[in-house]
C-alpha cells in the first residue's frame, strides 16, 4: 500500500486495547491504518512511576503485535532511550507529522478517557485540516449520553441510586420479580470485616505473569530512559494482554473472589493484594470487558461457587461506581478539575514519594505503592487520601500524584476518585460528605498501629496519632464550612465538646508542629 493511499486514519490511544473497539469495527486492511505513538509527554506530564510507564507500553506493544496478526497495517512509534530520537513529545506534534506523511481522508478515534487528550486531538486535527471523528466508547455499560440524560434535573447524584438504576436497566443481579437477588440492593454490613488479632485467612496466591522479549525491551527502555522517575519496575506482573487478563479473571473469580466481600476494607501488614482482583488495570485498558467480569461473578454466585455479598460487592464497584465516576467525569468536566471546595493548597509530604515516614499506616500504604504501583481501595481512601485531606493538600495535586503512582490510573477514574471522593474538592458532587477519620479508624481495620511508635487514641503530645491530631484540626478548620452537613453533625458535636474542654488549643498547636516539621520535608 502506497503512503497516499490510506482512506482512516484510525488511532489507537494507550487505555483503548479493546479487539472489539468501535474505532476497528469497519476497518478495511486494504484502504485504512491503525496509528498507535508511544509519546514522552504521557510518561512525563506527571512524574510517572516506573511500573506504570512500562505496564503502558508493554500493553500497547502487544496489542500493535495482535492487530498485525489480524492482517492490519499498522503505524507504531516507540519511544527511544535518546529522547533525541523520538518523532515528537506529544500525540498532537506526532499525528500531524503522521498526516502530513500520508493525508488520510479522515482520522477515527474512539473518545479518549482524557479530557486534555480529546481536546489536543481535536487541535491537532484542525490544525492539519483534517476531519476527525470521535466514536462512542462501547466499552462501557453507560454511555455519556445516557448517564446525562440520567443527571439531567437531579438535585444531586448519589451513586447508590445510579447503581440500582444500572441494575434494573442491565438486569443484573435482579429476581424475577424485579426485585434485588438476596432481597436488598447492598450487603455493606457484611462487607467490613477486620481481621482481628489473628490476622488473615489462608490468602491464595495472585496470578503472575511470565515477562516475553517484548516486555522486557519495554524494561530496559524504562530503566535507562525513566531511571530518575519513582518506584521500581521490576514487580511488573499485571496482565498485560487480552489472553493473560482473561486469566487473571477467572483466577479471581475461582480462588479469591468468594472471600473477597467480607474482606474488602480490611488491611494487614506486608499484604498489599489480600482479596482484591487488581482487574482494574486490563480493565482501564480495555483488555477485559466489564460485562464479562460481572458475568463471571454472578455465575459464580449461580453455581454457588461464591456468596452473594462477594459478589454483589464486586458487581457494585463495577456496574455502579466506575460507571458513575465515568460519567461524573465528563458531564462536569473541564471546570471539575479546578474545583477545591475546602480550599486546601498544600504540597504533598515528601513521604507520599518515598515512603519514608514513622507514620506505620502510611509506610506500610507507601511500600505497596513503591513497589507495586498499587494499594486497595481502604488504603487510597482512609490512609493516603485521608491524609492528604487532613493535610490540607490541593486536591489537583493529589490528583497528580495518583495519575503518576497507580498503574490504573486514568484521568476519567483518577479525577473524580481523588479530588472529588477522596478530597471532598467537588463539595459533594461524588461523595456526600468528607471521608476523613482519625487513628481509630485505622487501628480498627488493621494491626498497623501495634507496629508504629504513634498512638492513635492520642490527640496531642509528640506520641499523638498524626491522623487524630489532624482530624480534630481539620473539623475546627472546617466548622463553619461543614457545619450545614447531615453527616457530619455527630463529629462535629464530639469538637464541640472539645472546645468546651478548652482541648482545641493543644490540638492547634500540634498540629502546627506537624506541619513545621513536614511542610518541606
């Protein structure tokens, strides 16, 4: 095929390695080329753990492998250990050259789960005179269609009534009657389980992953080029083609799953997976489909392979909450990332980075991070953001930082998870109130207060839990601003007391000492 010659110009981005993509549905070999850019501005634009970077490129590889055995042509930039040798930093300045080399009648490209990329296609295609079309991402359960249709005169969102929405539309998990299987639509009070003393149950071993030549030029491309970047790549064991993420589903669905539910929240020492699927990463790639894991897990719950509660709490994270947060992130997108309700403006710790802090909870959330490029959803939410929040952190730089830790992470699902969920910036457009607790909490749902010289019943003094100092501190930061919360009534009753008691004082001065110490460190 000649270089003129190419009717589409169909792109490829890097979390779209779906086979059965709307972009490809109408592809002709002989007519069109599928255009896949490994470009430095994604690995950059946040300081990007090294895991992360390779789990990417290792995935998009793969696929461009896989399209070829299709019989497909396929235009393919890999990034070079001399940044020097790269055809460009960014899509935009790699796809124009690209067009201007082979003038395709059109560019196709399903809707990026980026609001900066969609925005810099589109420039780009403007620029080149180009028509570009956007094709809707039938991934998901929920079109952006349909979920703002579903928002359109709602006073608020609340993602409990969006989940059994999903439910009754999909008719998962739903009796014959149209009523929720089990009678209820959630089983929150079995799923909240803490270990005990005694610790974990047998936990069955994750699915691994063998390293081909492919991933490993992946490695050592990022060990030279990215060697200054966080973390470490060498842990690189996700799933990270269509074939190795159907496996790494049906393990879960067999081995972990009818355990997972009762365990979800719970956290334990050196173990960074416990129950948890980590699908989320094939997931956000699109190598898996969310229908067949929900699927998967219903039939186990058919078969009586798993109990309901595992299930329907699997199911939930899935048809409910990535659905939700999707379409949060578009239907209030771009003014949504600037929102900082609390008007937090800190810097992040320096431990958030390497994890070098006497704070056990965080150490122990950090080591996973480091590592793994992973931590469950207790750990993001009631230790590091948690943190975060208490700190005072702008909740656009938390957001940054987990786009550039987490292996998972994409913006559609980062932004509302973080700045919304986890550090209350939206105000309640995602969570309902703050999701801040001090050491109780933590103490509660882990052993990781018995191996950490903080002590989490105490407020103040140098032994004082950081995470109950800086909670009193926040709620009295904060008064007036939560004061008019439902939810919060009960912990602002308790500062109240506090303040009677003349305690507040010694509070402040604490947590002014933390901050002293920790502000630049």
């Amino acid at each position: 095929m000649q270089s003129d010659s190419i009717r589409n110009l169909v792109l490829v981005l890097g979390d779209q390695l779906d086979p059965g993509s709307s972009a490809l549905k109408d592809i002709d070999s002989n007519l069109d080329a599928v255009w896949m850019a490994e470009v430095a501005e994604e690995n950059t634009h946040v300081w990007c753990h090294k895991l992360r970077i390779a789990s990417f490129l290792s995935a998009m590889r793969h696929f461009r492998d896989e399209l070829a055995k299709r019989g497909l042509r396929v235009l393919y930039h890999e990034l070079q250990t001399d940044p020097a040798h790269d055809r460009g930093t960014s899509f935009a300045e790699v796809m124009i050259s690209d067009v201007a080399a082979y003038s395709p009648k059109k560019i196709v490209v399903v809707d990026p789960g980026d609001y900066r990329v969609r925005h810099q296609l589109q420039a780009a295609a403007d620029d080149s005179g180009t028509p570009i079309e956007f094709r809707e991402d039938t991934h998901f359960y929920c079109s952006i269609e349909q979920f703002a249709a579903y928002a359109d005169g709602r006073k608020s969102l609340l993602m409990e009534f969006f989940y059994r929405h999903m439910r009754r539309t999909h008719g998962v998990l739903m009796d014959e009657t149209g009523e929720p299987e089990g009678g209820q639509w959630n089983f929150d009070h079995d799923n909240r389980r803490s270990f005990g003393r005694s610790g974990p149950p047998d936990i069955p071993a994750q699915k691994s992953f063998r390293r081909d030549a492919t991933t490993q030029q992946v490695l050592d491309l990022v060990n030279q080029r990215f060697a200054d970047h966080p973390g470490s790549a060498e842990k690189l064991s996700v799933p990270i083609t269509r074939r190795q993420a159907k496996a790494a589903l049906k393990h879960f669905v067999e081995h972990l799953l009818p355990q997972f539910g009762q365990w979800e929240d719970a956290m334990w020492t050196d173990e960074a997976f416990l129950f948890h699927s980590r699908l989320s990463v094939p997931l956000n790639l699109k190598l898996l489909n969310p229908r067949e894991c929900v699927n998967a897990a219903v039939d186990a719950w058919r078969t009586g392979k798993a109990p309901l509660n595992s299930v329907e709490g699997f199911v939930r994270q899935i048809l409910g909450w990535r659905e939700f947060i999707r379409g949060v992130y578009w239907v209030n997108m771009p003014e949504y990332e600037g929102l900082n309700h609390l008007n937090h403006q800190r810097e992040l710790p320096s431990f958030f980075w390497d994890g070098d802090t006497e704070m056990n909870c965080v150490r122990q959330s950090m080591q996973h991070v480091l590592t793994d490029a992973y931590s469950h959803h207790i750990q993001r939410l009631m230790v590091l953001g948690n943190f975060a929040q208490l700190w005072g952190v702008h909740p656009k730089k938390f957001h940054d930082w987990h786009m550039a830790m987490y292996l998972d992470a994409v913006d559609w699902v980062s932004l509302p998870n973080t700045l919304g969920m986890s550090q209350f910036g939206d105000g309640g457009v995602v969570g309902t109130k703050p999701y801040c607790s001090g050491g109780n909490y933590i103490n509660k749902m882990s052993n990781f207060c018995s191996g950490c010289r903080f002590n989490p019943r105490e407020r103040t003094g140098e032994d004082a839990c950081p995470f109950t100092t800086l909670y009193w501190e926040f709620l009295d930061r904060h008064t007036d601003r939560l004061s008019s919360n439902a939810r919060m009534q009960m912990p602002l009753k308790n500062l109240g007391r506090l303040r009677q008691q003349g305690d507040l004082e010694a509070v402040r001065a604490r947590a002014a000492e933390l901050h002293a110490a920790w502000d630049h460190a």
